[in-house]
C-alpha cells in the first residue's frame, strides 16, 4: 500500500468533483456503518452508540484536509476520517495530538510506505484541523524526523521499551495526549509493545488509536481486550471493523478512550462537556 502524493489544486479540484460530493450525495440515502465490538465497554456507552451510528459512506473535512495533504486516512483504502471526524468532535482546536509513524519512504525498512510515500502528511493535516493544537510524531527512521511550526518529531523504535520510555521522558510530550495514534509497524505485537509503554500518556478524557489492525488478527485482539479492560478500569475500549469492499486486509481500528472523571481534573485545552454530533453531552 503506498502513501499517496500530496493533492495538487487541479487532482484535489478533481477528487472532489470525483470522489467527495458524489459521495456526499450517495450517503443521504445511503448507509454503512462500523461493526462495534464493545469489548469492555461500560453498559449504555455513548461511545459505543456514537460510533455505531456512523455512516462510513459520508465523507467530512477529516476526508478533506488528510487527502489534500497525502494523507490515506480517509479515501478508497481507509475509512477513517469517517470515525475520526466523530472521534474527535470534541477536543477543540488546542488539542494535543501524537502520531507513531511518520510514513517512511526507505525501502530498507518493514514499515516502508514505498518512494510515493509522503513522511508527515498526516501530521500536516492534524496540524489543519486543530489550528491552535500541538503535534507531535516519532518513528524509527531518523533520516525524516522533521520541525515545523506547531509540529516536533522524535526517534522511536515501537518493539524497544527503552526506546518507548526515552520517548516519553520528552519534555515536550510531558503533559500528555488528548489524541494518541499508533500507525507503526502494523503487527500485534509491535501494537502491544508500544501500547504498553504509551497507554499512560494518554491525558483524562482523551483517545488512544490504533490504526490498520489486520482482519485476521482481530480474534487475539478479541481476547486481549478483556484483559486490557481487566487492568485498565480508567480506559473503555471498543474494536471497529470498518466494512470496505476495497480494502478487506486491514480496515479495522482499536479505540481506547480514557475516563474523564476518574482521574481527576482534565488537563488544560480538553473539553470536559463537548457535544457530541447529535448534541447530547458525553
């Protein structure tokens, strides 16, 4: 799977006369929704009734601004602006935002995104939609560490813990994440790996991720999740299986959310009471 360019004016002009508003009009009569596997989720959850009514076939400005930047979070491949758009509606525009992966173009690397590959799109685009937000990212190779106005990247190896706690030692990364997605090296283990290290770091009421789960490791991470739920009270945790008859490998989502309440005070910039999209509070 390669990275897609960054849209020029004229294909994103073309993307959208193409792709988002025929889309847009399909999805009003037209419906497909996550498959929700409320694994230890708390009863009555409005997350998982927030998510069970998402209509993966309306595109949003998470589908805009991601495919505009290269981004393949939200086109024919993945679905998940689609979540994220829902996900996220109510951390403001300061949110704290970290993404592991960067989308290498090295081919000497298993997380290679191939020569297309964009390192950053996705950061650039997080940076777009919480204009007022923090972003930060790691990933395992140095060569496209990079600074930018309001986005910081740093090294990080996601099977070494080391590596994982010299990360978050960061004075930079101190406060915590309201928004922490994980888009490394896509296999089990490297998911629980840096879970492990980085499911702390996730600041009260926030939302940890994790992105591209492979459908045939969806029965251990079945499993796994009622132990996470078992050691993590403070954490409701929900897998998403996101039908998509182009992508049928790995179109699927871990979401942690973290409680507000439990932990006390909220960190500075996340919203405690946010509207939800049907405007009921969580």
């Amino acid at each position: 799977m390669l990275t897609p360019r960054p849209r020029t004016p004229l294909q994103y002009r073309k993307w959208l006369a193409g792709s988002y508003l025929p889309r847009l009009v399909a999805s009003s009569v037209m419906h497909r929704r996550p498959i929700v596997d409320a694994c230890g989720s708390k009863p009555e959850s409005q997350l998982v009734e927030d998510l069970a009514r998402i209509n993966l076939l309306r595109p949003t400005e998470f589908c805009r601004v991601m495919t505009r930047f290269g981004s393949d979070k939200g086109r024919r491949w993945h679905n998940y602006t689609a979540i994220y758009a829902v996900l996220f509606a109510g951390y403001g525009r300061s949110a704290r935002v970290f993404e592991l992966g960067l989308g290498t173009n090295n081919p000497g690397l298993v997380s290679s995104m191939g020569s297309t590959g964009r390192p950053g799109a996705s950061l650039r685009g997080w940076r777009e939609l919480f204009p007022e937000g923090s972003i930060f990212g790691a990933d395992i190779d140095r060569g496209i560490l990079f600074q930018e106005p309001r986005i910081r990247t740093f090294y990080c190896d996601q099977l070494d813990q080391t590596a994982i706690a010299a990360l978050w030692a960061e004075p930079a990364l101190a406060d915590g994440m309201d928004i922490l997605i994980e888009d490394g090296l896509h296999t089990f283990e490297a998911n629980l790996s840096f879970m492990a290290g980085s499911l702390e770091h996730v600041a009260p009421g926030g939302t940890y991720v994790v992105e591209d789960i492979e459908s045939r490791a969806l029965p251990a991470w079945r499993s796994m999740l009622r132990d996470l739920a078992a050691r993590h009270p403070d954490f409701e945790f929900v897998l998403l299986e996101l039908p998509n008859p182009a992508n049928q490998q790995d179109n699927n989502l871990l979401v942690a959310r973290r409680d507000r309440e439990r932990l006390g005070r909220p960190r500075r910039g996340l919203n405690r009471r946010s509207a939800a999209p049907d405007g009921r509070r969580r």
